[in-house]
C-alpha cells in the first residue's frame, strides 16, 4: 500500500510540474511586454551609434531552450532634419532575463545582428556621417562603469560600405562579414574577431584594446591588431590614438609569402610575372602629427634583404619627403623580368599610384650592398642613392667594385614620365676589360688590358618596350699595356698581301701586344658607328674605322695595319665584312682593282 502511495505521488508530483513548465512557457510570452524589448533594443542602438534607430515590425519570443528575443529588420539614421542611413539591419536576436523583462527593465545580452549593413561616408567637406555617441563627449569625460554595457556581439552576413566624396573612385565595398565583438563594459577590454571573403580570399581582422574609451575619444591607449589572410599578414603591437592625423607607435610586421600571389590578389588577376620569393617588413614604428619613422627596420623583397631607418615628413607648403638609409646583403635583379615593369594599362590604380608617387614625392634614399647582380654585371662594396625631385627620379652609384676596378654612374628617368624612357651614364676605372668582355660573352678577338670606359646612352622608349634599335648614345674606352687575343698581325698582313678574301680565323696563333688603344664610337637608329679604335703597339699599328648595322650583326669597318717599321713597309689597307666573330677580310685592293 505504501508503495502504491509514492508512485501515486510521483506521478502527480511530475504531472503538475509539466502543467506548470507548460504554463510558464505559454504564459510568459504574454506577459512580456514586446513594446518594451523593442523601446530596449532601439535604446541600445541608438547608445552605441549616436543616430535614431527604428525597429521594424512585431518581436517574437522563445523561452525554450533559453529565453530568446527575435526582432525584425532595424534602420539606424543620423539624428538632425536630413537624416542619413548609417546601418540597415536584417534581423536581430538577443538573449534576455525572464525577470528583468517582467520588472519592466529588460536586459538584453549576447546579442546577434544578422545581414547588418554599415555605411561610413566622407563628405565633400570632411565630416563623417556617423556621430560622436554621448558616452564619448565630452573626450575628457569616461562613461559609467556600467553605462549601456555592449556585452557580447556577433555579426553574421554583414556588410560595409565605405563612400569617400573627397577621393573620387576610392569606395569601398566589404561583404560577407561575420565575428564577434567582445565588450562587457566601458571600462573593461575590447576585443573583436571579424573575417570576410575579400577577393576570392579569406581575411581575418582581430583587434584587442584595454582601454577602449581612450582611443575612442581620441587619446592614447595600447592595443594590438592583425590582418590575416594568404596572400598577406599585418600586425601591430603598441600605442595608437584615433584622431584626424592618427598616432602609432610600437612594432609592425607585415609579410607576403608570394610577390606574384599578393599582386594577383590586388588586381583580381594580373599577367604580369614577378620575381620568385615574397615580401616582409620588420620594425618599430613611430608617427608624429606629419612625421613617420621606421627604426630597426627589416626589410625583405624577393631575394634582396636589408636593415636600415626611414623618415617619412609630411611638412605644409612642402612636397612629402622620405630620407633615410637601407644596408643590402644582396640584390639580384636577374629575377625581375623587364615585363614586370610595364603597367597592366593607363586605367591601372597602381601604375597610377607609380606615377603620382615619382611626380609628388621628394625623396632621399642611401643604398649600400655586399653585391649587385644584375645581367652580367657582378658589383660588390656598392653605394648608391635614390632622388626623386617632382618629375626627375635618378639612381646614382658613387662607387662600387666590378672587373677588378672601379665603377661609378647615373640612371636618370624621364622627366616626361617612367613611360617616355631615361638616360644612363657610367663611368668603369682602372678595369681589367679582359674580364669585362669575358662576363658579356664576346667571342673573337677582342681587346684586353686596364683602363677606363665612359658610357653615355639613353632612349625615349619606355624600359619594357626598348629593343637595341631604340638606343642612342656613345662610348669611350683607354686602354694601356693590353693585346688582342687571337689576332696575328704578321700573318694577317700577309694574308691581305695576297689579295684574296679570307677569314679572320686564319690569323689567330698569336696576339697583337699594344701599349695604347682608344676607342670612340656612337650608337643611333640600330647602328653603332665605330668612329675610331687605334691601337698602337711595337710590333705595329692598328686602326679600324666603319659601322656595325647591330641590328642584324652585320659589319661594316675599314682598316689599316702597320704590322712592321713603316720605313721597310707599307700598311696593308683591309675591308671587314660578314657578322662577328666569323668576320670576312677583303684586301682593298681586290675591292678597287680594275675588271
């Protein structure tokens, strides 16, 4: 009997806590005033934007399996007699205490914004459409501890848009944003981690800040802050301010694994090829109200590697200037192909950025490298400097190691712009030119011995379109105490001697010893004109003279040798065709002897 009791108990026990759960579940919707949820979630947001919200439509209310509030779409507008948009929201949900709500104070938490769309715009004038909330004025004074808590805040689907009416073509779409934004009090940390779909890649944005009052009301306060995504990362760790001229200071890391990949990505597509390897910067960074300085700077690019200090001045009245100076290891610009130099076109934002960049800065950089390869140069111990002066943009090389000598020279660009070609002056002392003609892979025989070349050449083409045709300009070289290799003056006197065609390989047993040559010669229209190359030795005298058409290889030079004492001989006057180095003599008087 007694057990038939308690199961009698426990079943009603059970059965009228269903009926009061069911109850309570049924009820307490009814008695929640959805004017009040609704009049709350407008006071939040319009708390945290400083605009007018309005919530659109009836909320609903679920209680199982947690009290849970969903509220149609929301609009938030600027406050004044022409209210602008400032966010349209989808749908809102947010977690609520049954009590609170039946008190009539209903506190709203963890809450959820679905499909937002936000809108900053830069008016012609300046101004932000968005407004300082009154938990931000004045800047001097910090809100309550418990003031409009922001609480916990994730964004699915959301979306922002960005309208500069001051930079025409520099809008901003973002979509596909969702995270969260942690925010318990005024008074307590800010974090927040976002991510959106920027081009076809995944981007992550993280930012934490200990005090986020400060910054907001435009003072100093420390933070940290992240981009993520494959082709780039950024990073920053310090003290920051948010102002009309922002203040920073603290340690930046940027890096990029792939040059070509990060281009790509920029342009939505690109066809120009980049050198292999990636990009990286390493340093603490400084700005002051139009100053920015890198210091203890680690910068990687491709193959290149340097260390160095850059200040970045922007002074009214005056162009923006950068000056400092970056030590390299090593720079290698066989791997950038001169197709990467041109632009993608006109229209392209970053040969735009190019070109604005040259005609509005100043610039003052000093170079210095271990090594320079570039083709078949081979510099060492370089140092160099870039200016750039309005339109006028030069590389200067004041000194450096190639062949044995010294090395020295200017590349001046356009001032018409980098499309319309530049100019190139060089000067290569005390050189061992044996070695020099080596590197550039000239066979036949050719000159060798020390002295000094003095190279002027330019072209009105731009770099990536210049072919050998678009070259003027002309060349010196002294040389002293050299030979010819190759090139048996005896036996080539005695072959013209003959009177018949031969080739120039048939004189090559020995080499011709000089103590002087100089050469002169210009460059125009696909033709080096070689105006002069004497060379004067004990055992004889040489001297050539013609045109060499370089665009087909083909040769052109007249000559003479005095290859004895000119009292016992006469010279032996020569005509030099064919293509080198398998050149064609004819003897003169074979060309000029009658039929």
């Amino acid at each position: 009997m007694r057990l038939r009791l308690q199961r009698r108990h426990f079943v009603w026990s059970a059965a009228v806590g269903v009926i009061l759960a069911l109850g309570y579940n049924a009820a307490l919707p009814l008695l929640v005033s959805t004017t009040g949820v609704r009049a709350a979630m407008e006071r939040t947001l319009d708390s945290w934007s400083g605009g007018k919200s309005r919530i659109n439509g009836e909320p609903t209310v679920r209680l199982w399996p947690e009290p849970l509030l969903t509220l149609p779409s929301a609009t938030i507008e600027t406050r004044g007699p022409e209210p602008r948009p400032l966010a349209e929201i989808g749908r809102i949900t947010a977690s609520f205490s049954p009590l609170s709500t039946l008190l009539g104070d209903p506190t709203l938490e963890d809450i959820s914004l679905v499909d937002p769309v936000v809108t900053i715009e830069r008016r012609a004038d300046g101004t932000i459409n968005w407004q300082k909330p009154h938990w931000l004025a004045p800047s001097e004074a910090a809100a309550s501890a418990q003031e409009s808590p922001f609480g916990d805040i994730a964004i699915e689907n959301g979306r922002l848009i960005v309208l500069d009416r001051m930079a025409d073509g520099s809008d901003i779409d973002i979509p596909g944003i969702s995270g969260t934004i942690k925010w318990p009090s005024f008074a307590g940390r800010l974090s927040t981690q976002l991510s959106a779909r920027l081009a076809g890649e995944e981007v992550a944005w993280a930012f934490v800040c200990d005090d986020p009052l400060s910054l907001l009301a435009k003072r100093n306060a420390p933070l940290k802050t992240s981009i993520t995504s494959a082709p780039l990362t950024f990073s920053f760790e310090g003290v920051g301010k948010l102002s009309s001229v922002p203040f920073a200071s603290g340690h930046l890391q940027m890096s990029a694994a792939s040059l070509q990949t990060l281009t790509e990505w920029y342009h939505g597509g690109s066809t120009a090829t980049l050198p292999p390897g990636g990009l990286s910067i390493d340093t603490r960074v400084t700005t002051g109200e139009k100053t920015l300085k890198l210091d203890e700077l680690a910068f990687t690019m491709g193959g290149a590697s340097a260390t160095g200090v850059l200040d970045i001045s922007l002074t009214d009245g005056k162009a923006p200037s950068i000056e400092g100076t970056l030590a390299f290891d090593r720079i290698d610009l066989n791997g950038v192909p001169v197709a990467a130099l041109s632009p993608l076109g006109r229209d392209d934002r970053l040969w735009r950025l190019v070109e604005s960049f040259v005609a509005a800065w100043q610039t003052d950089v000093r170079l210095s490298s271990q090594e320079v390869l570039a083709g078949p140069l081979h510099l060492t111990d370089v140092a160099a400097g870039v200016l750039i002066d309005g339109k006028r943009a030069s590389l200067d090389i004041g000194d450096s190691n190639y062949a044995n000598g010294s090395l020295s020279g200017r590349v001046v660009l356009s001032d018409e712009g980098l499309d319309h070609g530049g100019r190139l002056q060089a000067r290569l002392k005390d050189a061992d030119f044996g070695a020099v003609l080596g590197s550039f892979g000239l066979n036949g025989p050719a000159p060798a011995g020390r002295g000094i070349l003095s190279i002027d050449i330019g072209t009105d083409h731009p770099v990536w379109a210049t072919g050998l045709g678009d070259i003027w300009g002309n060349l010196t070289l002294s040389l002293a105490n050299g030979s010819i290799a190759g090139f048996d003056a005896h036996a080539f006197a005695d072959l013209v001697r003959k009177g018949e065609f031969f080739s120039l390989s048939q004189a090559k047993e020995a080499s011709f010893d000089f103590q002087v040559a100089n050469v002169k010669a210009s460059f125009a229209d696909g033709t080096a004109r070689l105006d002069r190359a004497d060379f004067t030795g004990t055992s004889g005298n040489l001297s050539v003279a013609g045109v060499v058409p370089y665009r087909n290889g083909s040769l052109a030079l007249a000559g003479t040798l005095q290859a004895e004492a000119p009292s016992s001989n006469q010279p032996v006057r020569f005509f030099v065709g064919g293509s080198w180095p398998n050149a064609v003599i004819s003897p003169l008087s074979v060309l000029v002897a009658p039929k």
